[in-house]
C-alpha cells in the first residue's frame, strides 16, 4: 500500500456494474477510485454492457473488463477467480434487484456473481431501481440476506428515477459509495500492532462426569469481537469457553470451560494484553464439590451446594496500571439494563461495559443480532439499533479504538502499544 496517500492508495478493488439505467454513474465511481489511488477492475453483467461499453471502464483503469465467466487472463488462470482473490474490496454498484436476489440466494450466472460469490474480501452493496421494486417484501428480504453474509449496503437516495417518478431507489451518488469504500479501509488498520483479548462463549461448571451447569452462551457475540479485531489488523487471543460456532481462523485459540479455567486463562493472558474485552458468560456459581460418580437417581429431592466463582473480570480491574489492559466487560440484563451495568461498571473497575439484554424479545444469547448500549462513567455513549453480531463488533471496535488512544494519551497512536512485550 502507497502510505500516505489516503485510505484507497494502492488497494485492489472490484467494481461490479449491473444493468441499470445508473450503470452511467458508476463510470465516476470508478474514475474517483482511480483517483484515490485505488487499483480498480470492472465486472459487468451482460445487461450492463448494453447501458455501458467495457470500453468506456477499459479507458479509464487501462485494464480489462471482465464480463464473461469463461474468460482466461493471459496465464491462463481462470480470471474471475483471480480476481476474486487479489480484490481487497468488492463495490456493487449499481446492484439492481435482479442482481440483489442472486446473490441472497448464491446464484452464480454472470461475472459480478462469480466474483462477489468467491471472494472473502468485503462487500459494499450500492443497489438502484425503482421505488416499487426497492420496497417489494422480496427485495427486503433479499438485502436482510445480504446484511446477514455481512455485506454493508450504501442506502438508495430518493429522487426522480428512471421512470419519471419521484421515489427512493436512486444509486447513491458516487461521492458517498467512495466514502463507505474509504470508511472501509480506514478502519482496516488500526488495531494494528495491538494484542487484543476476547473471551467468548460460557462456562460448564460440572455436577458429576455427566453433569453440569451452563447456560445458553453461543460464543457468536465473542467470535464476531474477535474476527473483526483481527481483520483490523489486531494479534487477538480468544479464550474459548463453551462455543456453539467455530472460532474464526487466525486466532490464537485457548479453551476454557469452567469458571476457574477462564480465570486462569484470562489472568495469564492479561497482562500481555493492551485490549480485554469479557464477552463469554461465565458461571457465578458452581457445585461446591463435582461428584467423582454419576449421582444417581433416588425418590429424594437432590440438595446441590453452589459456591460463587471468581469474578475474573473484576480481578483483572485491580491488577497495577503497568499490566493492567483497557477492559470491557458485557452486562447480560433482564431488567434494569443502566443502572445494573453502571454498579457493574464501577465494581468491576471496567474502563467500559456493553450492556445486552437477555430472555424476551430481545435476547442477545444465541440469536445473530444483537441491540446492545455502550456505557461509560459519564453514563450511555451509545443508541444503537438491533444489528447483525458482526456490525455490532464493527461499531464496538471503533469505539474501543477510539477510548483505549484517547486512555493511553493524544501523543501515542493504537498502533504504538503503551508497552512493550518480549
Ligand atoms: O455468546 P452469545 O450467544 O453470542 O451471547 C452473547 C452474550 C449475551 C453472552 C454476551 O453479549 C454477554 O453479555 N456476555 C456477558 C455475560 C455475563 O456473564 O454477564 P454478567 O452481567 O453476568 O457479567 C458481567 C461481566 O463480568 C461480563 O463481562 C462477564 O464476562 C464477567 N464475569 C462474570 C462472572 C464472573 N464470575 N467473572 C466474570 O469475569
């Protein structure tokens, strides 16, 4: 990457057209990708082309446009699976309906599919039609769909349409698709340099070899915390408790099922930490003593002495300034969200609490989404909506970012560290 250019100067981005009367703006798009120093390869769907010569695109980046899924590049590789790879971005714009329904149900019929099917590189969604079109239950569905795969989707703009009508559907205006694009890659960095502790999932505190008692912690809002640290260019440890997903790739995994294991993790880890984030739901009690023998059955009621477990999070809130990392603890509610996390907060001596509520509507264990409220001591910083695990992740990190540079001091930046570690 160029440094200094600005947030696009040398990254690999894939513009995909499809066929809509907007496919026109999307020539400034990638004009203005260009002039940011982007690498811009164009895909376009056959019912693009008719809107849009290659030729006009193939001017501009001085590359070939890709609209045929049997194209070979001159290596012979087959070139929209190269593409796929090398792009560090993928920018549909504009995404018609047709295209939008597609890709929700992972149809791969033209170039823009292909790439966007096989890549891993993130996904900015700019969608145009019509009104009728864009508010359909379908198209909803459709971009709910692709909300959830993670994509970020650039909000259509009310104005006059194709049509003659007035309406919302426009394609944004390309300034603003090159700012999400920007907002992407400014981001993409800066928990660089950074080693960031999640832990994820709950605990099992055991009654016997069968046993225990757990909750019903999935590890999703945990393992969202951790990819995204990663992706940000963060060293991410993830204590695993008990997990219902898989911890993402390229994540220094340590497992850690009962109360007392997570401690010993957690304390480990922590002061080679700048960054712990307690997301993992661990037991506040457990069976005083775990039977060696099944417990059997008998026509007796069942006495089971619980003693509380450590609070990890809060011994990791005393430990000396010089190890002690930036901490954020979670507060699972079912009532009285503020001023439980708040007395939370102050007690655990956390620099910052994610409150979440759980049972009900609006439970945060288990579900992919999650309507959390970030809290602080000068009270609530945040008004967030119900968002996929992974945005909720993304809005958390930039917070975090922000907290733990303005905690360590305006001369020092996240990526210098305030320790160094051998
Ligand atoms: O895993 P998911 O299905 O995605 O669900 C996510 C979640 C709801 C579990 C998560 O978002 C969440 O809220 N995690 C914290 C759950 C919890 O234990 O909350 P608590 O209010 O009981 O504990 C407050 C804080 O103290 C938490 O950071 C917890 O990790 C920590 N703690 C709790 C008990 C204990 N003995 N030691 C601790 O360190």
């Amino acid at each position: 990457m160029n440094e200094g250019l600005g947030p696009l100067a040398g990254r690999r981005i894939v513009v995909g057209v499809s066929g809509s009367i907007a496919a026109y703006k999307a020539v400034s798009l990638v004009r203005m990708l260009g002039d940011r120093g982007a690498v811009v390869d164009v895909a376009m769907t056959a019912a693009a082309t008719r809107f849009v010569g290659p030729l006009t695109f193939e001017s501009l980046t001085h590359r070939p446009v890709l609209d045929d899924v049997f194209e070979l590049d001159a290596e012979q590789q087959i070139a929209h699976i190269e593409l796929a790879e090398a792009a560090d971005a993928i920018v549909l714009a504009p995404a018609t309906a047709n295209l939008i329904g597609e890709l929700a149900a992972g149809l791969v019929g033209d170039a823009v599919t292909a790439i966007a099917c096989a890549s891993r590189a993130p996904v900015i969604v700019a969608p145009a039609m019509d009104a009728g079109m864009w508010t359909h239950p379908a198209t909803q569905r459709n971009v709910a769909t692709l909300r959830d795969f993670g994509y970020i989707l650039v909000e259509p703009e009310v104005g006059e349409l194709a049509s003659g009508l007035t309406g919302i559907g426009r394609l944004a205006e390309p300034p603003t698709i090159v700012a999400a694009v920007e907002h992407l890659f400014a981001r993409a960095g800066d928990l660089e340099g950074l080693h960031v502790v999640v832990s994820a999932g709950g605990t099992r505190e055991p009654l016997d070899p069968v046993r225990f008692i757990g909750n019903r912690s999935s590890g999703k809002m945990g393992a969202a915390l951790a990819e995204a640290a990663r992706d940000r260019g963060a060293a991410v440890t993830l204590i695993a408790g008990v997990m219902s997903v898989t911890p993402p790739r390229g994540v220094t995994v340590i497992e850690a099922t009962t109360a007392h294991a997570m401690r010993e993790s957690v304390l480990r880890a922590a002061p080679n930490a700048d960054i712990l984030v307690m997301a993992a739901a661990v037991a506040d009690f457990a069976p005083a003593r775990a039977s060696q023998r099944k417990i059997k059955r008998s026509g007796d009621t069942l006495q089971i002495e619980l003693v509380p477990n450590p609070d990890i999070v809060a011994e990791v809130g005393e430990m000396p300034d010089e190890v002690r990392p930036f901490l954020i603890g979670f507060a699972a509610e079912s009532n009285d969200l503020e001023a439980n996390a708040a007395a939370k907060l102050r007690d655990k001596g956390l620099d910052l609490i994610v409150g979440n509520v759980v049972g009900g509507p609006f439970d945060a264990i288990g579900s992919d989404e999650n309507k959390v409220t970030v809290f602080a001591a000068e009270g609530a910083l945040t008004d967030w909506p119900m968002l996929p695990k992974r945005q909720v992740a993304e809005r958390l990190w930039d917070l975090i970012a922000d907290r733990y540079r303005h905690s360590r001091g305006a001369t020092e930046s996240t990526t210098s560290p305030r320790r160094r570690r051998s």
